[in-house]
C-alpha cells in the first residue's frame, strides 16, 4: 500500500475555493435591529435573506466571513438523506418518518431552485446519489433500509451497481434519483453575494460571544459591540454549546476529513468502470464518499469523526486520518493506485441526538436550528428559509413542523469518542470479513 509520496496541501478551511479578500465590516458600538440571526452558514443566510425579502429588519452577525463553516468545506453532496437507519427512524419516530421524507426531498428541489434564483454558479450536476455496499452483508442490509426508504415516498430504487456503471468494489444498493453534487466553496460565497445584495445588514468578523434574554428583546454581545434584536435565530451549526443559552446536548461537534485528488484522466474512470461518475457513499457506520469534480479531480471524505479536545477551533486535518482517507480510495479504486491525493481540509459538524435536523424556542424571542449533521447542506438551507417565513408571521410549514421541537430538552446523543472510534474498528472489520477482491 502506498503511503503518502506526494506534497498535499492541507488548508485549515477549505480546498474549493479561495477565501475572500475584503470582509464586511464587524459589529461596532450599540446597534438595534428587529431580527438578528446568529451564523452566517447556508442555513443563517437563507433565514436572514428570507426575513429581509419579507420587508423584516435583520442582522447576521458571522463569526468569520459568510459561509466559511461547514458549507463551503462539505463535499457538495446536494441529497435526500434523511436521518441516521431508516429502519430505527420509521420505529421510533413513526408518526413523523413520513414527513421527515418529503422534507428530506422538498429541501433538495428548494435548493436546486435558489441557484437560479440568486444566479449562483456552483457547477451543480443533477446526477442523483447512490448509497453503496462494499461488501455482501451491507447489501443485504441496504436493501431493507432502501424498501423503508421507498415505501415512505423517497424517490429512489435498489440497484446492482453493474447496472449503474459504478466501479466492481461497489456492489450496488440504493440509488436516489434527486440531487447530486455541486462545489460547496461556489455555492457558499454564491449566496453570500446575494445576501450583501439584499436588505441584509451584515457582520462579518463578528463572534456572537454571549446571548442575554432580559424577557423583552435580546442582546448579542461581540467583542467590539452589541446588537439588541426583538427576537434572535440561533444557527451556527456545531458550534452551538458555545453559548450558554442554548439547549443542553442539543448538537455534539465532530471534525470531518475531506481530500481531494490530482486530476484523474476521464478514460482512466471509466476504466475503473465508473462510466456513470454517480457520486457514491459507502454503508459503513461511518460513511465514505467518493464523488468527481468539474474541475477533474476525485474528493472522498469522512470514514473517521474526530471529536475536539477542547475549543472548537479550525485546524490543519490529521495526517494519519488523511492516510487512512487515501488507503479507502486506493482499496476501492485499486487500478487508480498512482493517483495522488493533492488536497486535504475539514470542517466541524453539529450532531443532533436522533441524527435529524432539529428547530425550536428557548424563549418566544430566541429561536435556535441545527440541520448538519454531516448531511444538512440542503436542509440547512430550506429550513431557514421557512424560519424566516414563520418569523415575519407567515405560519410554519409543515416541513418546519416536523422537525419542531415542543421543548428544548434532548436525550443523551450516541457521539461520544470511544464509540466514533468502535464504529471505525467495526467498519474495518466489515470490510475485511466482506473483501470480494
Ligand atoms: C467535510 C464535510 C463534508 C460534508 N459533506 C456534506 C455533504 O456532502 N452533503 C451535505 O448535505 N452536508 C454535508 N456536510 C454538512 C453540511 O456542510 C452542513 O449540513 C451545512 O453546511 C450546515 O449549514 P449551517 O449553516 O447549519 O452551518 P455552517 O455552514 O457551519 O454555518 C454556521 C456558521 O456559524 C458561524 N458561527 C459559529 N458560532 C458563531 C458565533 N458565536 N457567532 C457568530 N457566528 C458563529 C460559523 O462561523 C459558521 O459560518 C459536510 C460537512 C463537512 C464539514
């Protein structure tokens, strides 16, 4: 097995795209405004953008520069996924699995619609996503969890990954014909541009440091200032328990790898029988990806989680994690085993108890949402754009509704870092018992 030959790049962000060079200006002083939406990710874009487009007064406070989280570093799968196993969701969330469905598939068409209407270019590829077994025991298993999928009303059909013109270590399983992939760097500073195109009044380089609620509006204190709001959306993502206010074991963070590859010749992936190019996650535990780029390129992620150590900072990926990501690709694309990895970056992911986007109130004036959970690039976005319809006195969509949590109370999540660590080993051991070559 090869190691690591070639210089990579590792960035402490993102591999997509280049960071922007002029920043919008940071909270100065006393400001007051009627809205004010904490995390500038998809998701807090979309809620400020929608607020603003319903004639509301808003503020989105980023602790960075719009986008520059989870959004503009994830893989760019655009996807119907819904939870974590269909099979626990339609047990134990039975009256609502349903619902979590046409969500799942509702935000994937929204956000296929923004890019058009805020003229974003983010090279989308309609190309719909398949979830692969590598071995024959995670083909049974899909099996079962796609016909649950199916019989809720999830466009998708159990597939022979011969038929789909995926590579022989691919066995097949559950091909979902909506979404696909797009360049999360494009996509995030697409919208970013729409947002300071609007009635947005934003701040950048802007770290909401504490939340007061004093029963009549909401104070966000920043370094350099303050911001009062009527009422306030919390949406930053994993970095949620930063904050006092919000929700005990509301999200767990965890960090996540991604790399990328030098350019694979087209003919070379074909020969690798990926003639399709349909971007792929694996059924382990902890899922691989292995998706094309316009740009030529292969990125892969994920395999291992990383819980911090501490505060949740930004930081060059690990390098044995990156190793590992690169052992994965040349074991299931073994004839492209000259094919170097170039890139490497992570981002961190909040990871909700059930694995589902969640919405709710601390209070009637502070609101929170966290729809990550490592799959949440469309629902993100479609549930913030609800957010702001529900706030500016429009109702809550059903969509919204299904995810809505009566009261801010969770149960105890299941990302703890013995467990990623036993879920890594376990997958191992699955794909060493199910080695088909
Ligand atoms: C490597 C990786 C791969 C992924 N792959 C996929 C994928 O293929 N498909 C998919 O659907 N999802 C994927 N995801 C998840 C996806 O990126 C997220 O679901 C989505 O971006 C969530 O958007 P968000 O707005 O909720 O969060 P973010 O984009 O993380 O935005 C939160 C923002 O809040 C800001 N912030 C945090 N704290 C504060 C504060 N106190 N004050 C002010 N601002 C603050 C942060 O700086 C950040 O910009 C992946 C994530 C990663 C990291």
């Amino acid at each position: 097995m090869k190691n690591l030959t070639a210089p990579m790049q590792f960035f402490p962000d993102t591999g997509w795209i280049d960071r922007p060079s002029q920043l919008e200006a940071a909270v100065e002083g006393e400001q007051s405004f009627d809205f004010a939406v904490v995390g500038g990710g998809v998701g807090g874009m979309l809620t400020a953008l929608r607020l603003a487009e319903n004639g509301r007064q808003v503020a989105l406070l980023e602790s960075d520069v719009l986008g520059w989280g989870a959004s503009a570093r994830n893989a760019g799968y655009l996807t119907t996924a819904v939870g974590s196993d269909p099979a626990i969701l339609a047990k134990f969330y039975a009256d609502r699995f349903r619902g979590l469905v046409r969500l799942a598939d509702a935000a994937v068409h929204f956000s296929e619609d923004l890019f058009g209407h805020y003229s974003i270019d983010c090279d989308y590829e309609q190309t719909g996503v398949l979830g692969s077994a590598v071995t024959a025991s995670q083909l049974k298993q899909v099996k079962t969890s796609a016909q649950i999928l199916i019989d809720a009303g999830i466009d998708s059909e159990i597939v022979d990954g011969h038929d789909l013109g995926v590579p022989d270590t691919f066995l097949g399983g559950v091909y979902a014909r909506a979404g696909g992939i797009l360049n999360p760097g494009k996509y995030a500073l697409g919208l970013r541009d729409a947002v300071l195109r609007s009635d947005v009044t934003v701040f950048e380089q802007s770290q909401v440091l504490d939340v007061q609620d004093d029963g009549d509006s909401v104070t966000l204190v920043t370094r350099r200032g303050r911001v009062q709001a009527k009422k306030v959306v919390l949406s930053n993502n994993a970095h949620a328990r930063e904050l006092s206010i919000v929700p005990r074991r509301m999200s767990n963070p965890v960090w996540t790898t991604a790399i990328e590859t030098e350019q694979v010749p087209p003919e070379r992936l074909d020969e690798a029988g990926w003639t399709s190019r349909i971007p792929m996650v694996t059924m382990h535990m902890v899922m691989e990806s292995y998706r094309t780029t316009t740009r030529g390129t292969m990125v892969i992620t994920t395999r291992q989680l990383q819980m911090p150590r501490g505060k949740l900072t930004d930081h060059l990926p690990d390098q044995t994690i990156v190793a590992d990501l690169v052992r994965a690709f040349r074991t299931r694309f073994p004839t492209l085993s000259d094919i170097e990895p170039a890139k490497a970056w992570g981002g961190w992911i909040g990871m909700t108890p059930a694995i589902l986007s969640v919405v709710g109130e601390i209070s009637p004036r502070v609101l929170y949402v966290n729809a990550c959970n490592g799959h949440g690039l469309a629902q993100a976005a479609y549930l913030g754009h609800h957010i702001g319809d529900y706030l500016s006195d429009k109702g809550m969509h059903e969509d919204l509704q299904v995810v809505w949590r009566p009261k801010p109370r969770f149960a105890p999540g299941v990302v703890y870092p013995p467990m990623l660590r036993l879920a890594w080993l376990a997958d191992r051991i699955t794909d060493r018992l199910g080695q088909v070559h």
